[in-house]
C-alpha cells in the first residue's frame, strides 16, 4: 500500500443509519473515513515525495495571491491556525482550492510550548493527514515540518519522506527562546530526513548558518514583502496611486 492508498475504516453509526442515504456532515469529526499508511508508531501518516519547486508562496487566504500564483506557485499556511482550520474540517472543499493553484504546502498547525504534548501530536497528525488526502486527490504536496521543544523530536518528524523537499517557516524567530529551539530541531531534521531543497517561508537565523544546509531557498514573508514595497516607494518619491517598479527583496 503506498502513501496515497488509504485503508477502510467503517464508523459506527446509530440504529437507523443503515437507511441514511447520505453521512451527516460532522459524523465523521476526527476523518477516520481515511486511514492512511504509515510507519509511525502514533500513526502519523506518510507522505510521498515530491520535487517540484514553487516559483512563490501564496497565502491560503489570499485570493489575489492565489490568482498570481496558479501553475508555478503553492499554497502556504504560515498563518494563524484559524484562517485554514477548514483544510481539516472540510478537506474535499479545501483540495478544490488547492488544485487551482496546483501545489500546496502541508497545513501549519502551531505547536505551542506550552501545549500538551497530545495536543501536539493531534497537529502533527492533521498536518500529514491533509497532505495525504491531498496527494490521493493527485495534487502536488510539500510537506511543512514544525516542532516545538526537544520532546517533540520524538513524533514531529514522522511520515516525511527522506530525500525529499521540505519546507520550514521562521515566523516568530524575535523570540530569545525560540532561537536556539530552531536551530536544534532543524539540525534534528537534517539529520533524519536529509532533505533535497528546504524552502523557507522567512529568513533562516543566522544561528543555522553552520549547520550542514542542503540548498535553500528562501520566500519573503507578508511583511517583507510590504517592508521592501515601502522602500521602493520612498526611493521613487511616487505621486500618490502610482506603483513602484518591482524590486528584488533583500533576503
């Protein structure tokens, strides 16, 4: 069975549900009509390689950045949880926004520090959940990793394909605490997934720079992108209404 191959999982229903002709919408909550295969031992599917290599990020809520990004860019939720909670709770809906664009990075579900560590083994899951639906709908998927502390290295690794793309996000890295948290979960990343290309959603801090990198490529963030927007503005003292001319960010 490979990553897109599910296995049949039957939900127990009520005395009259053999008559429905149809599901109830949220009889299936936790989406066990999908059990993916896996080699976790929290179940944690596993994804699929993929080497494609988005030209740009698009935020999942942004539909002009989804517009400009069709055939050559990728959905990313490097957003708060509740603007793309309905990846989880509505997938099928989800999977048709994603296949308009083409590609998509797995959801970015927090993990919080102060979380229960069940709770983050729940996001974890959902995350490569998602992706594996999205692979069986046929749609390009890269898989997001994100972790928390140290004891989180035992799970947030699980189902990523090794060799393969992946991607991180930097958001949040003014944080002191955070810092060094990034730098060991990515040298713990490198080591068990040894992956090909690591897009970044931000810039890598500069605590990683002597760690064995495979190539990166890095995206500019919502407000990189609006800081150097701004810049380009001040240095052409545009009239009021006009564009700048396009810029190169400095990553």
């Amino acid at each position: 069975m490979t990553a897109t191959e599910p296995a049949v999982f039957k939900l127990l229903g009520t005395r009259s549900s053999h008559r429905w002709q149809s599901k109830p919408g949220r009889m299936d909550s936790l989406n066990l009509r999908f059990v993916w295969p896996t080699d976790s031992r929290w179940g944690i599917p596993t994804l699929a390689p993929c080497g494609f290599e988005p030209e740009t990020l698009a935020a999942w809520h942004d539909p002009a950045a989804r517009v400009e990004a069709a055939g050559y860019g990728a959905l990313h939720f490097f957003l708060d949880d509740y603007r793309f909670e309905r990846t989880w709770t509505s997938p099928e809906a989800a999977a048709t926004r994603v296949a308009e664009v083409g590609a998509a990075l797995t959801p970015d579900f927090s993990l919080w520090r102060n979380m229960p560590l069940a709770a983050q083994v729940w996001q974890v899951y959902r995350s490569r959940w998602v992706g594996a639906f999205w692979q069986h709908c046929g749609l390009k998927v890269i898989p997001t990793v994100s972790w928390g502390d140290r004891e989180t290295f035992d799970f947030c690794f699980d189902g990523l394909p090794a060799g393969a793309t992946l991607a991180v996000g930097t958001v949040g890295m003014r944080d002191p605490e955070a810092r060094p948290l990034f730098r060991a979960g990515l040298a713990e990343l490198l080591d068990r997934a040894a992956p090909s290309l690591l897009l970044v959603y931000g810039r890598l801090p500069a605590e990683c720079e002597n760690l064995d990198l495979p190539r990166v490529r890095e995206y500019p963030t919502f407000w990189q992108t609006r800081q150097a927007r701004s810049k380009a503005w001040a240095a052409e003292e545009l009239p009021a209404g006009q564009p700048p001319s396009p810029v190169p960010l400095d990553l």
